[in-house]
C-alpha cells in the first residue's frame, strides 16, 4: 500500500493534531520498531537533545544544546523539525531523519509551540516571560506577526480545526485564553478554567485543558465560555495527546504518575495505567506503542498500554519533549 | 560507574521531589511552580555534594599545615551555619522569591522591546563548538566582574559595613567562605543576575568544572600554610593570596588581593600583593565584637546597623 504524504504525515505525532483515520495502525501484537526509526528527547535540564535509535533503544548522539529545551513541533511539510531552546532564545531546525542540525535562528524565549492547520503559522508560547507569539511561516522562514503580553505564564496551546482560533492556557492565574489567527490577531477572550491549567486539546467543538492543581480535565465550551464537565484522571493531570488513529485520548498525571485514556466521543475514562517518575510528553510508534517522557526519573518509558508494560530508558535531566520519528512515514513520497 | 553514579543521584531527586515536595506543591496549590522546584532539588542536593567534596580536600589540608592554631570553635560552628544556609539553598531560595518577579517583569519588558537578550555564543559562534571554552569564559566574565564587586564592597561605606562580616572573622578556614550579610548576598545575586542577562546564563552541564571553582573558592579561605608557587599564584587566587586580603591591614579601602578565582585582575589593576612568604593574622580589630565572634543573628543585625549609620553619616 502506497500512503500519500498527508497520510504518511499523519504518523507523525507532532502532526497528530486533530483525529484522523489511519488504517496503516495499531498491531495487536506490538513488534520490534522498524530500523532507521529515531526517537529524539530534550533533556531541559542538562542542555542537550538526546537522540535514540527505535529498534536498538541504544544513544545514537546527544545535539548539544545552549540551555533549556522544552517542546517541539514537525513542521507541515514534514521535512524539519523545529526545537524551541527557550533560555537561550533560539529555534533550532533539525533533520528528523538524521539528527543532523540544519541551522539555529535567534527567537524569544520559545516554550511549547505549535503550527496551525493550515500551516500558514507558527504560534509559540513564552512561560517565563508572559507572552505568546504569533509567527507567519512561508515553508522555509519565521517572520513574527504578532507579540500579545500575557499574563501569567502561557503554557500550553491548540487549534481550532479550521485555523482561526489558537487556544492558551496561563498557568499562574488559571485562565484558558483565545486568540484570532485572523485580522489583526485580537485577544477574543480569557475564561476561568481551572487551577493550574497545563496541556490544551480541541476534541469535537470543545476544548479539554489538563488541571494540574487538581486531578480531572476541564471540558469547556468555547462558544459559551463555560466548563461544561470534568473529567476525573488522577492527580497533577498535565498533558494531553491523540493516538494515530484518532480514536483515543491519552492524558499524564504528573502527581500520580499515571496516563489515562479517555473515549473522545463519551468522554469517559476507559483505562489508566500507572507510569512512574511524573509522565509528561508521549509520542507513538507506528507499532501503536507510546514513548513518554519520565520527568522525574530522568528516563523514557516505552509504553504498551494494551499489555500494561512499562519499560524504561535511560534519557538525562528532566526530559521534557519527544518526538517519535518514523522513516518510513518521513520518505513516503507525497502522491499529490 | 559513572552511569550507575548517574542514575542513583537521579533516583534520589525523583524520590525527593515526588515523595515530598510535588505533594507539597500540590496541596498548597503551587504547581505552576513544579519544574523550579524539581530543579531546586538539583541544587540543593548539588550544594551538599559541594559541602563534603570541599571538606574532604581542605579539611585534612588544614590539618596538615594549619597557619594557626583552631582554637575559636564557636566562630567556625556560626561559619558552617552559614555554609549550610547558602549551599544547601535556603539563602537563594529567600533570594528567589524576593526577586522572581521581578526577574519575570524585567524579563517581561524585554519581550516587549522585542529585543533578544544576546549570548556569549551568540556574539562569538566558535563557542557553540567548544562548550568548554565557552564555560571557561563564562567564568572568566563573572570573575572579572566579581573582582569589581569585591573592590566597590571595600570602596562603599555603606557595602564595606555590610562586607565587614566577612572580614571579621579572626579565625578563617575555609568555611569563612560563605560567612556574609544576607542583604549582601541579595546584592550578589542581582549583580551576578544583571552579568548573566548580559552574556547569558552558562549551563550547568559540567557539575565537575562548578565544584573545581567551588572547591577553588573555599580552598582561598583555608587555614593552609599553601601558595600554589612562583607562577600558580599568578594563575589562580591560592591561601596565600586570599589570606593577605583577610589581614588586619587588608580592610576597607586600604585593602589588596580583591581577585575571586583569577590573580589576574589584581595584577591588571595594581591592587595585588603577590609576596609568597607572607601569612598574615586574619580579622579587623577596629570591627564591633558582634561581628566577630557573635552568632548568626548578631552579626546580622550588626551588619545592617553599621549600614545605616553609614548611609546616615554620607547624608
């Protein structure tokens, strides 16, 4: 079976964004990752990228890096990953085939960041420095648009599907703002969503933020501003992630360790598995596996959530981001 | 080893942090504060490795040729209090919070000017390929500038009553080190923090080379008949050098041998005093007995007296 290059990009978890069937997923039986896979991990506590070989889980190098990386983000067209180095104020844009550092570019204070659907922009969001950014990309340069002051403490982002929304959580006063992708940018609206708001995700016109202060996910209603239910995880409740396939949520609990799925269309929990040392980012395999980063363990867990096994690996000092890629998926030549 | 080393200081942060202060953080509904936090342990945990390595290199040193006799218990118990507080992190945690959002406002205002904080590697890429280069001319900036911070603490009447503290000591080892004015310390860090926004913040990826310069520091306060000879004292500050800026002439404005780590300042700017014999008595006589021999609270208070007379009489 031959995949177009949307449908071999929809492997990568970074794409991963909004659900979408992929029929290529998710063995029964887990099997070996395929050679040539890597598996790239920002260790934010000690200044360096770590990269792993899938099949081998062995180090292949470690990308030096000036401070402190947190999140990253393929680009649209699957060819670059981008790596935000938020103390050193710097993007770094890496071949996600090789590792290899194409080049870094000056930029403030980049934490998590993400591409709208339509891959017209790049949205980032500054934690320590209260602002959000909003970046026109042209495929191959960032070209800043719009700087909003934010406060408190701008943690994570997601988009509405059709791209004219970018959704934010601030983390310090407990808010879950909106800004349009559209005119000049507006801040459209701030809603109280909940202690400690961490991780953000569009699912079926609503929008479910990660409480960290407590243990559920919000469900709010954009159009109302409302939080229309909660979402009982486990405690600490942080990020949130789709699967390839689209058909579940996956959401970490930093305090109890542990991640949870979640049925999108009932919004029920379905299972929960615990995981040690504070899971925080996950990433999948193509064998449907999840790659989860354990912040406190300085390790990454290789997850078979069907099998309820847990294996670690050595990473480095508080591993924050990961990213899963796929060679396969990243050489699908595109078919339109 | 070196992994197995690794991953039991890992083991022991992650328990740390996950049996006492993330539930802690939790229940007091601070957990936007959760990855300050973790990274607190790191250096709380990395101060007390500093204590130890520090003590198991000078203490036996001091044994061996000791300048003088340990004779004043109680001064050095009050200097190893204030070792405690500074290394294992309860004087920058208070530092942290006073100037934490302020850090965030000032930083908040840069965002704002659009203007990207430079760093080092920025202005000189060859660093980006030579990571040890580039955190050997971090500390060679924050040396040079913490040359002139010693230098304003002894010009400042105001400073020299906060600086006295340390020069009060009469009897120095290398706990002396961390023997300073909380508010004096605050200054460091903001003086420290100002350099760092400058240049950037060095990172923390060779703890080897941090406790080097830690051990290089406390070393200089020892009570170590030690010079590193005819060219080491002209390369880094040795027991010698740093024991005649402690002497009894060495005080205020008249003082010599400012440099932390590096001699060279000194030479640079004609303050040093490079005699290799000379081992002088170490304290001020004209300083108030509080300051010398009183406990932590005392000196404290002692300290911030003599500073507001002082700000009084430049009035």
């Amino acid at each position: 079976m031959r995949l177009s290059r949307r449908q071999a990009l929809s492997l990568l978890p970074g794409l991963a964004l909004a659900p979408r069937a992929a029929g290529a997923q998710g063995g029964t039986t887990p099997a070996a990752s395929p050679a040539g896979d890597l598996v790239f991990v920002l260790n934010s506590g000690e200044a360096n990228i770590l990269v792993l070989d899938a099949a081998t889980r062995e180090e292949k190098r470690r990308i030096p890096v000036l401070r402190e990386v947190h999140h990253l983000v393929m680009t649209p067209d699957g060819s670059t990953l981008l790596v935000g180095d938020s103390g050193a104020n710097e993007m770094l844009f890496l071949n996600p085939l090789t590792g290899e550092l194409i080049k870094r570019e000056p930029l403030s204070n980049p934490y998590h960041l993400g591409f709208s659907p339509d891959g017209r922009f790049l949205c980032i969001t500054s934690l320590r420095r209260d602002q959000v950014d909003i970046y026109a990309w042209d495929g191959s340069a960032l070209t800043l648009v719009k700087r909003h002051s934010l406060p408190d403490m701008p943690s994570h982002l997601a988009f509405r599907p059709d791209g004219k929304v970018v959704y934010v959580t601030l983390q310090g006063n407990n808010l879950l703002a909106a800004i349009s992708l559209e005119g000049n940018f507006d801040h459209l609206w701030s809603m109280e969503i909940g202690p400690e708001p961490a991780g953000v995700m569009w699912n079926r016109g609503k929008l479910l933020v990660g409480i960290m202060g407590s243990d559920y996910i919000a469900v709010a209603d954009p159009e109302t501003q409302a939080v229309e239910r909660r979402i009982v995880t486990a405690r600490g409740a942080h990020a949130l992630f789709w699967n390839l396939k689209g058909d579940t949520i996956y959401a970490t609990s930093r305090v109890d360790s542990r991640i949870t799925t979640i049925d999108p269309e009932t919004l029920t929990v379905t299972r929960s598995l615990k995981v040690p040392g504070g899971p925080d980012d996950i990433s999948f395999d193509p064998q449907g596996r999840l790659w989860v980063t354990q912040r406190w363990i300085a390790k990454v867990a290789v997850v078979d959530f069907e099998a309820g096994k847990v294996e670690s690996i050595r990473a480095g000092r508080s591993p924050h981001g990961i990213f899963y890629a796929s060679a396969q998926a990243l050489r699908a030549p595109a078919t339109n | 080893m070196i992994e197995a080393l690794q991953d039991a200081w890992d083991a022991v942060a992650g328990w740390i942090f996950e049996t006492l202060v993330q539930p802690a953080l939790f229940a007091a509904g601070l957990m936007e504060w959760a990855e300050d936090a973790f990274d607190w342990i790191g250096f709380v945990m990395f101060g007390g490795l500093q204590v130890v390595v520090v003590y198991l290199i000078c203490r036996p040193l001091e044994a061996w040729r000791p300048v003088e006799p340990r004779e004043d218990g109680r001064s050095i118990r009050t200097d190893i209090l204030y070792t405690m507080l500074t290394r294992l992190g309860l004087l920058p945690l208070i530092a942290f919070v006073v100037f934490a959002s302020v850090q965030a406002r000032i930083s908040g205002m840069v965002a704002e000017s659009g203007w990207i904080p430079p760093t080092l590697e920025m202005l000189f890429p060859v660093l980006r390929e030579w990571p040890l280069l580039a955190l050997l001319v971090y500390v060679v900036v924050i040396d040079f500038g913490e040359y002139w911070r010693h230098r304003f603490q002894h010009m400042f009447g105001w400073w020299w009553a906060l600086h006295a503290i340390h020069h009060a000591q009469r009897q120095m080892t290398f706990w002396t080190d961390d023997r300073n004015h909380i508010l004096d310390d605050m200054i460091g860090a903001v003086w420290t923090g100002g350099l760092a926004l400058l240049i950037g913040v060095p990172p923390g990826q060779f703890p080897l080379i941090v406790i080097l310069l830690r051990v290089a520091e406390a070393l200089s306060h020892a009570n170590v008949r030690l010079s590193f000879g005819r060219v080491g004292e002209w390369l880094v500050v040795s027991p010698r050098f740093h024991r005649l800026h402690h002497g009894v002439l060495g005080s205020g404005e008249t003082g010599k041998n400012y440099a932390v780590i590096f001699p060279v300042w000194d030479w640079i700017f004609r303050t040093g005093d490079f005699r290799r014999d000379v081992f002088p008595r170490t304290g001020d006589p004209e300083l108030p007995e509080d300051m010398a021999t009183g406990g932590w609270l005392r000196q404290q208070w002692a300290g911030l007296r003599r500073m507001g007379a002082a700000l009084v009489k430049a009035r």
